[in-house]
C-alpha cells in the first residue's frame, strides 16, 4: 500500500511538473522560459522521479524474492527434519512470503503504467506549450508588421505633406 501511495505522488508530481507553465529552469538566463527549456524540464524531472520510483521497486522486488527464498529453504529444512509444526509455520510463511511476491509484482505493473500515462502527459502539456508559444509568435510578427505598416504609412504621409508644403 505504501508503494501504490508513493506511486501516485510520482505520478502527482510528474503530472503537476507537466502542466507547470512556468519551470524553475530558464536554461538560457534570457528571463524567459521557451517551450524548449519547459521541455527539458519536464524530461529531467520525469527521469528524476522515474529513477527513484524504479530504485524502491528495485529494493522491494529483492526483498520480495529473498523473503519467498527463506521462506521455501525454511520449508525444507523442516522437511526434512520431519518436524510437522515446523513444517505448518514454514508453510503460512511461505504463503505469506507468495502473497508478498505477487502484490509487488502488481504494484510493479501499476508503477510501470503509471509512469508510462505521467510520461504521455508530461508529452502532452509540452506539445500544448509549444503549440501556445508558436502562437504567440505569430501574433507578436503579425502585431511588428501591423506597426511597420502604420509607420510606414505615417512616413509616407509626412513625406506628401512636405512635399505639398514646398509646392506652396
């Protein structure tokens, strides 16, 4: 239960640190946070949590394999002690120690699908980025030609109003 807890603030943060539009990290000291710096951003910290998430799964998945080992040498010893109630609690803990093992494996596939679904997000929200600062763009060309343009027109006018003002 622990691990299922830990897998979904991993997966929290990595949805957070996704549609976070504002990264800590302005790579190029500009001021200015591109839909580049989000993205390596977000990449690093998935692959931060990514890393830790698959270290605890790690040491779980050993602890979990040993527990099932001890479990099974125990039974095998009292086996071959011919002890019956050695054998019984040798027994429930190796159930215990199979139950163990199986939940682990469960929690290891819903890490797995979770940060596969934090990952497609945090692709996602950097796709939108991206889509948002190409738009904005646009709009600053569109905003600098509109201003070339009316200055280019004032100029003009000017120039005619000079021009009729010498004539007279």
């Amino acid at each position: 239960m622990k691990k299922l807890a830990l897998l979904a603030v991993v997966a929290g943060a990595i949805s957070f640190t996704a549609c976070n539009s504002t990264p800590s990290k302005d790579k190029n000291a500009d001021g200015e946070v591109s839909a580049g710096e989000h993205l390596d951003h977000t990449v690093e910290e998935v692959e931060d949590h990514s890393e830790h998430a698959h270290a605890e799964m790690d040491k779980d998945i050993a602890e979990a394999k040993a527990r099932v080992k001890k479990a099974e040498a125990d039974l095998e010893a009292a086996v071959q002690k011919k002890d019956k109630e050695a054998e019984r609690a040798a027994q429930e803990s190796l159930n215990e120690a199979n139950s163990a093992w199986d939940r682990v494996k469960a929690t290891a596939k819903k890490a797995g699908h979770a940060v596969e679904e934090g990952t497609e997000k945090a692709v996602d929200a950097t796709g939108r980025a991206a889509a948002s600062t190409g738009r904005a763009i646009d709009r600053a060309i569109d905003k600098t030609a509109d201003k070339a343009n009316q200055v280019a027109e004032d100029a003009e006018r000017k120039a005619k109003n000079v021009k009729e003002a010498l004539k007279d």
